[in-house]
C-alpha cells in the first residue's frame, strides 16, 4: 500500500477526540501483526480508546521511534465544503481531517513498517501511536509508564507533527488552570453587601495580565519563536445566573505557557499569592505538559539531520507529545509533513509533495536499520 492508500484509510474512521478510536487502532493493529511486528495495545482508564506501542526487528534499545497521535478536532459548526472523513484529491493536494494533523505521518510510519518488514533489521523500527493529544497530551502522558519496558529505548524519538518537513528542536510546555472565585449571593439592591464573584473573577484577570506584562518585558526570550516569550492567557469566564443577583461563584479557565528555559514554579508561585491576597479564591492545575529544547549541536539533531540533508531547523508554536518522551530521557525532535496552518480548519488538506518528502525520510530511515 502508498502512503495515499493508507491515508485514504485512516481519514475513513472519524476518531474525534470526544468519541473511540478502537475502530482505528484495530485497523493498525491487524495491518502491523501482519508484517511481523510486536504490538502492545494500551488501553484508556474507559475502555473507549486505546494507544499502540509496536516493533519491528531486534528487541530491546537502540532503534529509532517514529510517534504520532490518532485523535482528530472536531468538525462540527466548520464551513466544511466536502466530507471531512473521506479523503478527496484537488490538484497537488488531499483533503480530510487530520491530512495534516497528523495521520499524514500515521500513514507514512505504516509505509515505512511496511518496508522494514521485508528487510533484516540491524536495530529495530518502533512505533508509537497515541490517543487524546488534541485534548492536552493526555493519552501519551497515561501511556509512557509503559512505554520502556514493552519497547525499550530508543536513541532517536521522531515525533511527526507537521514542520514542513523541517527539525523542530523545541516548543514551549503549557499547564492549564481554573480559578474558582467563591463570592455570596444577595438581591443586587443590596449589592455592597454581598461579596461579588465576578468582581474577585475581574481581579484575578488583573493578576493574569500584570504577569504576562512583566514575562514580556522581563521574562525569558528566544527569538526563534514568533512570540518569543512565555505568554498568560484566559479562555473561558463564566459566572452569575440574573442581573438582579448579585453572583456568588465565577471560574476563569487560563492557561501558561512557557519557555522550556522559564520554570513554571515561580510563575505559579506569583499567581497564588495574588490568589490569597484577593482572597475567596482558589486556582488548580487541570492540566499540563513539558516544553522541549534541544541544542542544535545534540546528536539527535545529527541523526535526523543525515535523514532530512537539505533541512532547516525551527521551533514550532504549539505543543506536542515530545516533551513527554524528551522528560523520559529519550532524544526527541519534532518533524512531520504539512503545514500547521491547515490544521484545526475547515477543508484541512495536505500537499501531495510533502507526503513523498517524508516517504523519502523514512526510506533513508530504513535504510539505516537495515543490516
């Protein structure tokens, strides 16, 4: 099968994150056992999803791990102008969601298996598929427990968000939080002498923006980000029932996100201490997930750089699995085909071009493992 065939394949199941992947991951499954690799299923907490961890060639360390998600955003409300869970070609591109984010790798890494199982492997082809990214990287932090010990070590992790097929060597970490701002409910006539949630809420968003002025002007820079330092921002508030009371809960949902070389600890550290000194209020962490930052001189910059001869180094804006893999002690870079300025779209689509750029990555890959 080409890269297309299989990717006309993974588009068919619609694994939403809100919604299973099992028909995906059984598809996977079936397609690996077939070719003789070793294949673990990790299953989610519900039963509902599932991830992959899958070899191929000598067991233990060493080899090369391609990693990938399976989960998809969502397309309801988008201006979709044809069915997004079948892939539709026009001109040089495909379209579908997830071409681009990110079952173009998926499928590129099921090729590449493909090819390694026709050929004596010196050290192993290892193949990580995941659940639950587009939700905050919380499948692969449930899975990594297991990771080591079912596959071993490997001393190069390809983690293939779309890049353009260029190296990223590194992306800021990102925790998310909730304020709750516990206020008293009374008749808005008598509004002084109640406590206003929504007000505490508003000086809570003071906090937010007092911190993201001070990490612009004096926090930690890298210019090779468009916005080059760590960043504060409030998603959702939500708060009151009527006009005429006066409201006596309100949240705030915020996230930081942070240069991997800017700990988070005193950055939390401050906002607690605004917390107390509002009062009523009380932040919790939901959610969160390592940065990455690799020196351009590492050697796992030089393993992927002898498999990509022509490619730029970068770093991307969003967040990946990588840090996970990276925190574990495994070389980790991100490079994958696509643009991530199609993703999370209406009509998301992929360049044909790109997809045969990372065919040729991993035929160099294989190549490489072959004895």
């Amino acid at each position: 099968m080409t890269t297309l065939d299989i990717l006309d394949r993974l588009i068919a199941f619609p694994t939403v994150s809100a919604d299973s992947n099992l028909a995906l991951v059984d598809w996977v499954e079936d397609y690996l056992r077939q070719r003789g690799a070793t294949v673990h299923r990790i299953p989610d907490p519900t039963g509902r999803k599932a991830g992959l961890f899958a070899s191929l060639g000598p067991a233990g360390d060493g080899g090369v791990m391609l990693s990938a998600h399976t989960d998809v955003v969502p397309v309801a409300g988008q201006p979709w102008t044809r069915d997004p869970f079948r892939l539709s070609r026009e001109g040089t591109r495909v379209y579908g969601r997830g071409t681009t984010d990110m079952k173009g790798f998926v499928a590129a890494m099921l090729r590449a298996a493909d090819l390694a199982s026709a050929r004596p492997l010196a050290e192993p082809l290892k193949l990580v598929l995941s659940y639950d990214e587009e939700v905050g990287c919380v499948g692969i932090a449930e899975m990594m427990p297991a990771l080591l010990p079912l596959v071993g070590r490997p001393r190069l992790c390809i983690v293939g968000e779309p890049t353009s097929m260029r190296i990223a060597t590194g992306h800021k970490g990102k925790a998310a939080y909730r304020a709750t701002c516990h206020g008293e409910a009374g008749h808005s006539a008598m509004a002084p002498l109640f406590r206003n949630a929504l007000h505490l809420g508003a000086d809570v968003l003071g906090a937010l923006r007092g911190l993201q002025d001070d990490l612009a002007a004096n926090g930690a820079r890298d210019a090779a980000y468009e916005v080059p330092f760590s960043t504060v921002h409030a998603g959702k508030m939500a708060g009151g029932t009527a006009l005429n009371i006066v409201p006596d809960l309100c949240t705030i949902d915020y996230e930081i996100r942070h240069l991997a070389a800017e700990p988070l600890e005193p950055m939390e550290d401050r906002l607690t201490a605004a917390a107390h000194q509002i009062g009523h209020v009380t932040l919790e962490r939901t959610n969160a997930y390592p940065g990455l930052d690799v020196a351009p001189d590492a050697p796992a910059v030089a393993a992927l750089s002898a498999l990509l001869p022509d490619a730029e180094l970068t770093k991307v804006g969003y967040g990946t699995e990588a840090g996970h893999f990276d925190a574990a002690g495994i070389p980790t870079l991100v490079c994958g085909p696509g643009n991530m300025d199609q993703g999370h779209k209406p009509d998301e689509f992929i360049e044909i071009a790109q997809l045969a750029a990372c065919d040729r990555m991993m035929d160099r890959l294989v190549e490489t493992l072959s004895a």
